[in-house]
C-alpha cells in the first residue's frame, strides 16, 4: 500500500496533511515533481513488483528513474541492436504514422469546426493536409534511406506546427502558437506540450522495457548519450493524437487560460500547480478512452498503445513479424 499526503491550508493558516492510500497493485508508475520525499520502503516495493519512480523537477524535466531489475531478453535486444544499424523499414513505419496521425489531426479539426474558420486558416489547413499526403505517398513508395525518411518526418512537422495556431480556439491572445521552443519552453502551450510529452515519453520507455527492449537504443532517434532514444521512436505515432489534441481540447474548452501559466525570470513558462492537477487528471482520462488498434482489430485504451507498439516491434525484431506496424489515429 503506498501512501501519499497533499498539504492544505487549515485554521490559523496551520497546515493540514490529507493522506491518500492507494493499493500497489493498482499502480503501474509514479511520477513525482519537485522536491518530493519518497521513503525506502516504498522504493523496495515498487522495485520488486515492477513500478517505475520517474523524478521530475517543478518545470517538469526529467531528473532520475528508479526502477528494479532489468528483466530484458538479451537475444531480442541483440536483434534490437543488429536492426538499429540498418533500420530502413521500421523507421518508414514509425514516420508513417507520425505524419498519418498529425494530418487526421488537422482533418478532424476541420470537420468538426471548419465551418467556423475564417476563410484563410480553412484554406491553410487544407494546403497543409494536401501536401501531407504527397509526403506520406513519397515516404511509403520511395526507397529512401534513414536519413531521408527524417526529411520527410520534418517536412511534414514543418508543415503541421506551421498551422497549429489555426487549431487553437481559446479567446486568449497568450495562448497564440507562434513556433516550437524547449529547453525552456517559452511560452504556454509549449509549456504544456512538453509537459504532456514528458509525460508520454516515461510511458513510452516503460513499455520499452516491459517487452524486454533496450530504451536507449532506437531507429528514428539517434544514439546519444543518457538519451531515450526507443522511447522517443516510439511516441512519435502517438505526439498527436494524444498529446496534441489532449492539449488542444483543454484550451479550446477553456479548462486552462492564460492565467494558469506563470513566467520564470529567465523567460521559460511553467503550468501553476493548479493547472498541473488539471493535465494530469485530463491525461489520465485519456488514456482510458478506447480505440480500435488498426492492426491487431481489437480495442484497446489508449494507455496500453505504447505497450501493444512496443510488443509488435519486438515481434518484427524477432522475425514473427515481417514489417513494424504503425498505429493510426482515426
């Protein structure tokens, strides 16, 4: 039983511990952020039962991930690095559905309020998904090698984040997309985007693991040292529709406003505490709404896709498969 307390205001402005118990076996990780204390104890249990602590400070960079014994196949992470060499087919895959995934983003958006646009943003968004598709057709025909399949990834980011603004509706002049910036985001929604994209990457690289792969060593990203670079691969399919639009639906109904961002004195933008709960709540919700995996026609909550990719790049690895299925949004 892991236990947890909330401090809240109380009489006199005493504080007041609220304490929360909640069954191990009902946990699958704990995130922390910020200075959190986390008792010996604890760790031990989540070690011996497979719970992964990641540490985050108060922005929400990663600091420190405690985890048990690593319990990976080692002929599958062989094959892992024997691919990692040469991984032209599992790289189309995974920048087919990133590019697949980004533009039924955009598509959704626009059926479900373009009416509502003014004229240019519609005509925005659709010259964006149009060319899209050329890039995708370009990627699935081609014989385009590693470092070519990455242009055409960041052609069509290029092309997605360039009309992200038209997919905001918040009456917020703050909330406006003018570009992406990291480290430190800079202004709020990409704040929030790196907040649910940290999110989305610990996810990823638990899934990684749990399949017996080596989370450092991917395809799409390249090697770099103390980088997640699987986990990385493998949330590129799910950045937009689960992430993106996760953070879109929360501005558009007005869950988070500008005042629910405050600015550092060195410019980088950080979500209040409140507005924090809110993500969190909200991302948890998501990942229990279902859909129907495209390839194993089965549904499945949203939460337990980076589990089902990571299994079915272990299966092409191992040669059950003959290509890495993507998964696609729809």
């Amino acid at each position: 039983m892991a236990r947890a307390f909330r401090q809240t205001g109380g009489a006199g402005n005493r504080p007041r511990h609220k304490f929360l118990f909640i069954p191990l076996h009902m946990l699958a990780s704990v995130v922390t952020f910020g200075p959190i204390l986390i008792l010996p104890a604890l760790i031990g249990a989540s070690a011996e039962r497979g719970i992964t602590l990641v540490l985050l400070d108060r922005v929400g960079r990663f600091q420190a991930r405690i985890e048990g014994p690593v319990t990976g196949n080692v002929l599958l992470r062989r094959a892992q690095y024997r691919v990692s060499d040469n991984a032209t087919e599992v790289v189309r895959g995974i920048v087919l559905g990133k590019i697949a995934n980004q533009r039924a983003v955009i598509r959704r958006a626009l059926r479900d309020y373009g009416h509502e646009m003014a004229p240019p943003a519609r005509e925005a968004l659709k010259r964006a998904t149009d060319r899209m598709a050329m890039i995708l057709r370009r990627v699935q025909l081609s014989d385009d090698g590693v470092d070519l399949l990455r242009g055409s990834e960041g052609e069509a980011a290029t092309l997605y984040f360039g009309v992200f603004d038209h997919l905001i509706r918040s009456p917020d002049a703050e909330l406006r997309w003018t570009g992406r910036s990291r480290r430190p985001p800079l202004d709020p929604m990409n704040a929030l985007l790196s907040f649910l994209y940290t999110l989305l990457t610990s996810d990823c690289r638990s899934a990684s693991e749990a399949v017996g792969l080596d989370p450092a060593v991917g395809f799409l990203h390249r090697d770099r040292p103390g980088r997640p670079s699987l986990a990385l691969d493998l949330m590129e399919e799910l950045r937009a529709p689960l992430a993106d639009r996760l953070a879109l639906s929360l501005v558009n109904r007005r869950q988070l406003r500008a005042g629910d961002f405050r600015r550092m004195d060195g410019g980088a933008v950080l979500l209040t505490d409140d507005a924090r709960r809110t993500v969190l709540t909200a991302w948890q919700e998501r990942k229990k709404e279902e859909r129907q995996h495209p390839f194993l026609r089965e549904k499945a909550p949203f939460g337990l896709v980076p589990y089902l990719q990571a299994l079915l790049l272990a299966r092409h690895l191992r040669g059950d498969l003959d290509a890495y299925p993507p998964w696609f949004w729809s």
